[in-house]
C-alpha cells in the first residue's frame, strides 16, 4: 500500500516504521541510486512493514553526494501536498525526525 494511502485516517503517524523508512531510503542512496521523483504514493508498505521504493523510470546511479537531501525534500513537499498543515503535527514530526535520523545512520555506516 502507498504511504499516502496508509496514513490516511491514522491517528498517530508514528503508527508506521518510520526509521524502516528512513533505513531503506538510506540503503539505496548509500549504493548511489537517485529517484527523481520520491513521493508519498512512490513507497509502498507491506503488510509487515517491509518497504519498497517503485517508480525508477527516471532514477540514475551516481556518486553518493548532498543530492540526497533535494531527494527528501522532494519526498517532505509531497507529504504536505497530500497532507498540508497535518505534516506540522507533533505525532508528523516525531516521524519524520525518525525517518531523517535511520537515513543518516545508514548513510554513515556506508
């Protein structure tokens, strides 16, 4: 199921593994792979929190650099396009500060 799909209606974003999230995106710009265009509706979540990244028509393999950050911002503006002012929710930050903190980790362990 799409991200965008699974937070609708949830209480508590912090319902989903965010740092799965955030570990996997870390995961696949740690090896160089760019998505050029990450969105809610482009990573899917299994019925066990697995997580999948689809929609690499465009994506390249590159060097690991700082484009990694215009790729999650890409990512944070679709959430607020879908989601709005609900994204500045305290239960909305904590998950993003997760995901945003597993990206990090992942990309320093290499």
């Amino acid at each position: 199921q799409p991200l965008s799909a699974r937070l609708n209606g949830l209480a508590d974003w912090t319902q989903i593994d965010w740092r799965r999230i955030g570990t996997t995106l870390g995961l696949i710009h740690v090896q160089g792979f760019q998505h050029a265009d990450l969105n809610a509706h482009n990573l899917l979540i299994g019925a066990h929190d697995d997580v999948w990244v689809i929609d690499w028509d465009r994506g390249v393999q590159r060097s690991p650099g700082n484009w990694t950050d215009a790729v999650l911002a890409r990512l944070e503006r679709s959430l607020r396009k879908v989601y709005g002012i609900r994204c500045d929710q305290d239960d909305a930050k904590n998950a993003w500060g997760s995901l945003m903190d597993a990206h990090l980790e992942r990309l320093k362990r290499g």
